[in-house]
C-alpha cells in the first residue's frame, strides 16, 4: 500500500495536467505534435492515457512458459503440503512423487489457461 505522501502526490498528479508548449523559430505558439502527449509533472503519462482503450478491461499478457514455471514453483510448496495433511502414512519421497504428479497437470492446464485467457482478452478488444 503507498503511503500518505505517495497517494497525495498522485492525486496532485490527477488533479493537474501538464502540457509541454511548442514554439517555433519565430517565437511562435504552434501545434503540439500528434505523437506529443500530455505529460505529468515528472514528464511520465498521466493515469487516463495508461489506461487500455476498452475502460475495466485489464491487459493479459500472451502466455509464456517462464511465468507458468514460475507459478508452479510458487504452487509446488502448498501442492506438498496438501499431500503431507491428505498422505499421513507416507513417505517424504512419496509425498514428493505425489507432488510431481500434482504439477505435472498442474503446469500444463495453467499454460492452457493463460492461452485462454489471451485470446478470449485478443477476442474482446478486436485486435485479432
């Protein structure tokens, strides 16, 4: 959670809109540029451009294994400890087999999913 001071300068950063005025040669107010946009005070986009183009829909990103390893390594542990309370009577290398077998459809059906997700998210935006 930010702090007091980190949620008051963002709201300060809302609240006021900092625009960057183009002059040319002459001295002359022209046009800002299509590719300029508005800019916060410390010169980053303010909270309505980084929002999608679809209000409420969050960007997924496409699936990768990496974060599918990743998940399963942050499951693996609460998958072991389902098997030690459920498996009283067995063995730690069995427990561990039983684990194994747990991410082996764990890590397949999770990679399955983020596709899903991906492209029902690709579907609803339009963009393929």
């Amino acid at each position: 959670m930010a702090s007091r001071k980190q949620r008051r300068r963002r709201a300060k950063d809302r609240r006021h809109e900092w625009e960057y005025v183009y002059v040319d040669e002459s001295g002359e107010e022209v046009e800002t540029p299509e590719e300029a946009t508005v800019l916060s005070r410390n010169g980053k986009r303010t909270a309505q451009e980084r929002k999608p183009k679809r209000s409420g829909m969050r960007e997924v990103q496409p699936p990768s294994w990496r974060r599918v390893v990743k998940r399963g390594l942050l499951f693996a542990p609460l998958m072991y400890l389902t098997v030690m309370v459920f498996g009283n009577d067995l063995t730690v290398a069995q427990r561990l087999v039983n684990t194994g077998f747990l991410l082996a459809f764990f890590l397949p059906f999770s990679y399955a999913m983020d596709a899903f997700m991906y492209r029902l998210y690709r579907r609803r935006a339009g963009s393929g």
